[in-house]
C-alpha cells in the first residue's frame, strides 16, 4: 500500500469548453449541483399531470389561497390546474376564451391585476399574440381578460359541426361517446334545439384520431349529425421539482443518473490534490479510494484517462460502493488520469465529503 494520501480537491463548477486536460474543475457531470464547493445530486421530479394540452406557448402560476393556479397558453386556446402547496393537483380546467382566434402561430402573456374600480375581483390578463414563426407579426390579436375565479364557458373546439342534422329530440345530451373515425374514447356534451344540433363541447378527446375524420353521437329520434375534426391536440406533462430522489411519472418511479467527473490528477499536471505549472513525467497509479459520502444506495466509481492529451481515453469496469464502504482497492494508472462518480439506482442520493486517494508513482509504460 502506498506512504501518500491525498485529498480530492477539485473545484467547483463544470468546464465543458476548452480541451479534458486543461482544466481545474470538474470536467463533465449531469443531475448535479455544487454545495459547499463539493457535487451533490440534484433532487428528483413527479409527473402531476400528463394530459395537459401541448406545447404549451406560456405558462402563468398564480399563488393564491394555498394553491398554485397554473395557467397554460396553447395554439386552441388556455387551460387552468390548480395546485397546492405539495405538488397535488385537481384536474384540467378548459377556459373559454370569446374573441378568440385559434392559431399553430399562439404565444400567450400573462399577468394579474387587482380591479379596485370595477367588479372587485382579481383579473387575469391574456394575450395570445401570432409570433411563433414571426416574431415582429403585425397580426393585431385582442388582449383578454376575465376573473381569476370565473371557468364557466366551454373550451374552445378544434372540430366543425360539418352537418347538423335533423329530427332530434330537444335537449343537453352529456358525455356522448363519439363514434365513427380512426380514434376511440372521444366523449362531447351535445345541445339540441329546433331538432338540430346547436353546440358541441368537447368532453373526452380521446385517443388515435386524425385530422378529416367524421364524427357522429347516437341522439334520440334523429339522424345526419356528423362532426368534423379540424385540428389535433398534443399533449404535455406538468411536472414538480425537488421532490424525493427519483423520477415519478403515474405509478412508475425510475432512477435518475447522476455523475460527476473530476478534472485530470495526473502527476504531469501536478498530481491529485493541486494543479501545477510544473509537473513530473510520471503515470499515477491508484490503489486505493476512500469513499466520504452522504449516501444512499449503491453508486460506482470509474477510473478513465489516456496516456497523452489526444490520445483515445481507457475507462475501468466499475468498482461498486455502498454506503458502508470503507475503501476501493484497485490497482489503475493512467499518465492522465480522471475520476467518475455514478449514481443510477432508485432512491439513490449522495453528497460528496472529502475523498482520499492512496495513490503512488506508477510503470512508465503504454497500455
């Protein structure tokens, strides 16, 4: 075993430009933060919803009565999901918007005001202006606004009442399924009136549909309606950050991999602990990690590096450690000579303390 220990020590931060063996921070990682000058992993994120219309061209959080109300601008129209305080949402809210245009060109600006001389309310104030793909459009589209407490309209559609049929009978028909076209599971609220029909508000948009389809609704006594399908709807998560370790979406939890990689530790370019002008022509040979971590679960440390700068890099096996390890014995060199820390286990965390090196003069020899 080697006389010398040295403390890892690299600084902080990520240098990604610039050439592997020049620099003096940490050369790669991903799903890390910097605390205490030292890489710990960055916290995991849940899916709170999954059906949020998409792509979502604005996004407005309003914090009131412990909720967060979530305001999301998409081509067709808005949406509202409330939230609270722990990340539990309460469902999609479709907002009617009145002088309207639905545009694939939409980006949306919010904000809220207080009407002190008016209705007393708190207003939401909208604009969906055409400046997607052209970012000085002279489109004139209206500003919109309305109380923050007001969803009482319906949902902007994406379809065409192409045929309104005749002979039905009056009345709200509710949650009709939808038949015919090449998708399933659309369900929509159907109004009658004079044996026609005067208003469809979309319910459940289903899934597999495609643009031209036809669509029709089994109402009592007449014939004829058909619905058809003008544009399609994406959808989009919602997700929360910063809570627990893993990523959370439905019923499912993954790991999330998290690393860090240290700059060079070679002796020509001043050995582990400090960089240095002046190096020694030397292979740096590791025999011993000694892991100093906050830890849960498994991680695995990879040895990596190349005999000269432009050389192609030599990557270990892994060495395996749990939270109870004491020390990783091995016998790796490398001239230049790098350190990667893996974590990809579910539940899995770390923080990184100070690690020390056992570490000697190495074979001046190639690979």
């Amino acid at each position: 075993m080697t006389q010398k220990v040295f403390a890892l020590d690299t600084k902080p931060g990520i240098q990604r430009d610039g050439t592997v063996f020049d620099k003096e921070f940490y050369n790669d990682g991903r799903w890390v933060r910097f605390q205490r000058g030292r890489p710990r992993k960055i916290a995991g994120y849940r899916e709170i919803v999954n059906d949020m219309a998409g792509p979502s061209r604005g996004i407005y959080v309003l914090p009131e009565n412990n909720f967060n109300y979530i305001y999301n601008g998409y081509s067709d129209g808005m949406q509202l999901i409330p939230i609270n305080n722990i990340g539990i949402g309460s469902g999609i809210t479709d907002i009617t918007l009145t002088d309207f245009t639905p545009s694939a060109n939409n980006l949306w600006q919010f904000d809220s005001l207080f009407d002190a001389g008016g209705s007393g309310n708190e207003l939401l104030v909208a604009h969906p202006g055409q400046n997607l793909s052209l970012i000085d459009s002279t489109i004139n589209t209206p500003v919109l606004a309305g109380p923050t407490t007001g969803t009482t309209m319906s949902a902007i559609g994406v379809f065409t009442i192409a045929v309104a049929g005749s002979g039905y009978t009056n009345g709200t028909y509710l949650a009709q399924p939808l038949t015919g076209g090449t998708g399933s599971g659309a369900t929509a609220d159907i109004v009658v009136a004079g044996g026609i029909v005067t208003s469809v508000t979309i319910v459940n948009r289903g899934t597999g549909y495609t643009v031209s389809d036809n669509l029709s609704a089994n109402i009592p006594a007449g014939s004829g309606f058909i619905l058809f399908v003008n544009t399609l709807m994406d959808f989009t998560s919602l997700w929360q950050h910063e809570v627990g370790t893993d990523a959370v979406q439905g019923g499912n939890s993954n790991a999330i991999e998290s690393y860090f990689e240290t700059n060079d530790l070679g002796w020509v370019s001043g050995g582990p602990s400090q960089p240095s002008p002046v190096g020694e022509n030397r292979w740096l040979r590791i025999e011993r990690v000694e892991p100093d971590f906050i830890q849960t679960g498994d991680m695995e440390l990879y040895i990596t590096g190349r005999p000269f700068a432009q050389s192609t890099d030599e990557t270990s096996d892994p060495f395996v450690f749990s939270p109870g390890t004491n020390k990783i014995d091995m016998k790796e060199q490398r001239r230049e000579l790098r350190l990667k820390f893996v974590s990809n286990v579910s539940s899995g965390d770390y923080q990184l303390g100070k690690v020390l090196l056992n570490a000697t003069i190495g074979d001046v020899r190639g690979y």
